[in-house]
C-alpha cells in the first residue's frame, strides 16, 4: 500500500504538461517572433548586447522563454553564441531556473526597496560560473516607484558584468526614465495558423489523434497565446484521451460552431427576431458561452467589414446585402455590450438586447452620408431643372375690370340674394367662423333720386373681389363665381384685405354711407377725394358703367 502511493506520488512529479515540455530551447524553435529573433541574433554575432532589454507583449508570447534562451546564449560554453548546446550542464541548469548567475525575480513579490537594495549589493559580484550575471526581473510593472528610483542609477551604469532583462505584460504601467534606459521588444500575438501548425507537430510527437478543425478552434480561443494553446491541448488530452474531434472542443469549452454563428448573424442581417431568438434559446440550452459567443459573433461581423471594404463598400457575406456603414454599425452596437454581458446581472438578457440593439443600429443612417447622397443627386439634375419644377412663373398682366351692364349686374344681385347660404366647414386649424351673412338691398323707401343702384355696387364689388383672388399664387386663374363672394366676410382673411384694396371709390361710400358696411377690423383710411367731394354735395355720383364691346 504504502509502495502503490509513493509509485503515484513519483509519477505525478515525473510528470511536466505540455507548456513546460514543449517550451523552446533554441531561437530558431520561438514561433511567431521572427524579427525579435533576428535582432538579438544579430547583437550576439556582432558583440553588440546592451546591458538592459525591456520585453513587452500579451500573456503566452514567449518573453521569459526568450529571455532564458538569450541568457543561455550569452553564458554559454565558449563565449557569447547564438546557437548554445543544450546538452552542457550551464545550458540546462539556465533552462531549469537553477543557475547561480542567471537570477530570476518576480516582480510582484520582490517590489519593495529593500529587495533592490540587496540586488545593487550582489551586482558587485562577478559571476560564479557564466560570463556575465543576469537578472531577469518578471512583471516588472508591479515594482514600486521606490524600488524603480533606487534601481535607476545601476541601471543607468551597471558593472560590466551584469545584464537585465525585464518582461512585462503592461508597459504603459513602467516608468518612462526606465524605459528611456533599455532596448524595448514587441512581442506580437501569434497568428492562429502559426498555433494550429505547432499543436498539429505536439499532437503527432505525442501520438493524439485530433482533427484539424479542432486544431483551429483551439487557436481561436488562445488569442494569440501559445502557452494558452498548450494549456488547452492538454486538458483535451485528459478529457478525450488519444482522439480529439471538433465537438469535443466545443462542448468543452462552451462554444458555438460555425454553423450556429453563421445562422446567428445572418438573422441579424435580415432581422428575422423568431429565428435569432430560437437560436440564441437552443445555445443557452446546450451551456454555451453568452460572452464568448459575443466574441465570435464580432470576428464573423469584423470579416464581412473587411470583405465589404475590398468589395466597394457592400456584402452578403452575413446572408444578406449590407453597406460597410451598417456593418459597423452593427460591430460598434455589439462592442458597447461587452461589460453588461460580461458583469450584468442577467447575461442571456443583456446578450439578448445587445444584438437587438446591433440590428436597429445597422438599419439606421448617420444624417451626414444622407446628405451626402442627396447633394450627389442633386450634383447629376440638369442645371435648371430644379428652378422649373418649384418656380412660380409671374401672373400675366390683366386689363382693368370692366363694370357689368346694368341688367346683368341685377340678375347677378338678384341670384345672389335668392340662392340658399352653402354650409361651410371651417378647416381643423382655424377656429370655428360665425355664419356668413348675406348682403340684402337697402329698402326703397331709403334710397334717394340719386342714389347709385345696389345692384350695380355689390356687381362691382363682386368683381374686384374675383380680381383680387386671381392675383393670389395658389389660387387659379379663373374668375369665381358669385356664391363664393361670402368668403370676404372672414375677419382677417387675406382674400378680403386685397379685395377691399382694391374697391374703387364709388363702392366705399355706397358701403361707408348708406350700407354702413364697414366692419370693426378694416383698417381706417382716409377718404378718396370722390368720397369727400360726395359729402359736400350730400349725393353719390353714378356709376360710369362702360357698353361691353361684342
């Protein structure tokens, strides 16, 4: 018994995962990092090696892997060489952490004045068993500025034995007089292909069967890290043992296929809410990843928006035709998400809304790219073709009114006086209008010898008022007839005020005088000459009422 549980004790200290197995000895094994390769390279043949290096990159690039091999190189077995044997003993106790004059320091518990203070102390040392002492300070972004202020002057001018190599996940946290004082490399994230390729090598020298599909999905979910692809193959490993299918990937992980997110989107490209809602319900069934599905969806959208840029601005790559400006649209709604599906208080809800919000905002158009689309209409009418559709030509010019002979203008009064009122519905806008009256002669026991007819005056009335309407924009160009004449009894009406205009003088002292016609709302004018001249001679001239030529 006690022999079986030391057996399994052994085995599992025996035992390394993938990362550590398969992490690079040499520079020409780092994958995805060719150009930091080639410099250091270059700096160790041409015994140009600085005495600070700054590596800066995402998680899982290899900046403690690069910097360990760089010391193995610098400390290797007859001198600086860019290609060390891995079989000496300084190589492989470099790789295993354990060389006196390689010191690796994590920076997130080592950040205090007093570790530096030890640190500038051993620095006078020479090195035990290498060419040079070197430091590799990692998260080195978690030091404090008393610690960085008491380094500063070493790092400036260390001993020429000494070398530093610092790695950082975020740069932007070092100081600026730190990094002043190194040689900084970028580390890029791996392209997925690079990772699947490398994982497609592991997995025949490990015997596993696994499909390439599988291989891709893995690649996809590292984002760029190829510590993380390795931490994923191994635990696939343990889960599916020496065969490995896509859906195991999947099921796993909590991931959608590419079936589903070509569904999901294309419902988003047409608006079909049943489908996108069906689908969505049938995700959250199987355990899927609410937030991760949220990042897929935008690598599908972000691939549509590269392919309608290359196409001149349009695709269907999502199921339907869509602008560039709408798929960014979309792909900006789906961004502004994130936090609310990642630390909302219902994911499926706020996932939900975020891609109804996506589609309303790729149907929507920004005010400026309509303008835009309109001035380049209007840019291909003909030169005048605008001014001819809204210009209003000038009404002719129109002889003088000719007054009606004296039996017409009587039939006229006399229809007009006889004929029913017509019910008028004022429109919604305006107020309710009190009844129209209708003008009635002045009895004949009122009237003087010389009197000017009634009949004639309200003709003559009706005739400059039908004048007065005709010279109006929108009204046309036919004269009105007489039963239209009780429109002039609106107060305010701008028909009215041109008509009353437009009165001659003899019709203002029949209305003024003897019909005593003239409302409370006609504005007071003086008295034509006619009218006054009138009053002198208390009588009202006739009419001069013109013989109509046949």
């Amino acid at each position: 018994m006690g022999q079986g549980i030391d057996n399994l004790f052994g085995m599992a200290e025996a035992y390394q995962v993938i990362a550590r197995r398969w992490r690079p000895k040499q520079f020409d094994e780092l994958v995805g990092q060719e150009h930091i390769v080639r410099t250091l390279k270059n700096a160790i043949e041409t015994q140009r090696i600085a005495h600070a290096y700054l590596f800066v990159g995402p998680r899982g690039t290899g900046k403690t892997t690069t910097a360990r091999i760089f010391a193995k190189a610098l400390n290797a077995e007859g001198g600086p060489n860019a290609t060390p044997d891995d079989t000496s003993d300084i190589s492989r106790a470099i790789m295993d952490g354990s060389c006196m004059d390689v010191i690796e320091i994590d920076g997130a518990s080592n950040n205090g004045v007093d570790q530096i203070r030890d640190l500038r102390q051993e620095c006078q040392y020479a090195p035990a068993q290498g060419t040079f002492k070197i430091y590799i300070i990692d998260e080195v972004h978690m030091l404090s500025n008393a610690a960085w202020n008491a380094l500063l002057k070493t790092l400036e001018e260390p001993p020429p034995h000494v070398k530093f190599i610092f790695a950082t996940t975020e740069a932007h946290k070092v100081l600026a007089t730190v990094v002043s004082r190194c040689q900084r490399f970028e580390f890029r994230p791996i392209a997925d292909d690079k990772i699947a390729a490398k994982l497609g090598d592991i997995a025949q020298a490990e015997s596993i069967n696994i499909e390439p599909e599988a291989l891709v999905t893995i690649a996809r979910m590292a984002d760029g890290g190829m510590r993380d692809a390795q931490s994923i193959l191994d635990q696939l490993i343990s889960f599916c043992g020496s065969s490995i299918t896509a859906a195991n990937v999947l099921d796993v992980y909590g991931l959608a296929s590419e079936d589903d997110l070509a569904a999901l989107t294309k419902a988003m490209a047409t608006a079909e809410h049943k489908t996108l809602f069906a689908t969505i319900d049938k995700l959250a069934s199987e355990g899927r990843d609410l937030y991760r599905l949220l990042s897929d969806i935008q690598r599908v959208i972000r691939e549509a928006l590269l392919k309608a840029i290359a196409q001149g601005g349009q695709t269907d790559a999502l199921g339907a035709p869509l602008s560039a400006e709408s798929i960014t649209r979309m792909l900006d709604a789906l961004q502004a998400a994130e936090h609310s599906v990642r630390q909302g208080l219902s994911q499926r809800v706020n996932f939900e809304v975020a891609l109804l919000r996506a589609i309303d905002q790729s149907r929507s158009r920004a005010i400026d790219t309509v303008i835009k689309e309109l001035s380049q209409l209007a840019a291909g009418l003909p030169e005048d073709a605008g001014q001819k559709k809204i210009g209003i030509s000038p009404a002719p010019e129109r002889a003088a009114p000719k007054a009606p002979k004296p039996a017409e203008a009587t039939k006229a009064a006399t229809e007009f006086q006889t004929e029913p009122a017509r019910a008028s519905t004022p429109p919604p806008s305006s107020p309710a209008m009190p009844p129209k009256e209708k003008f009635s002669p002045v009895p004949e026991a009122e009237q003087g010898d010389d009197d000017v007819p009634l009949e004639v005056t309200l003709a003559a009335a009706e005739a400059a008022a039908s004048e007065a309407r005709d010279d109006e924009p929108d009204a046309p160009r036919s004269r009105r007839s007489a039963e239209d004449v009780g429109e002039l009894s609106f107060e305010g009406s701008a028909a009215f005020d041109r008509a009353r205009d437009t009165l001659q003088e003899q019709t203002w002292v029949v209305l003024e005088e003897k019909l005593r016609a003239v409302p409370k709302f006609v504005k007071v004018l003086p008295k034509p000459a006619v009218a006054v001249k009138a009053e002198e001679k208390e009588e009202v001239p006739e009419l001069e009422v013109e013989e109509e030529q046949d």
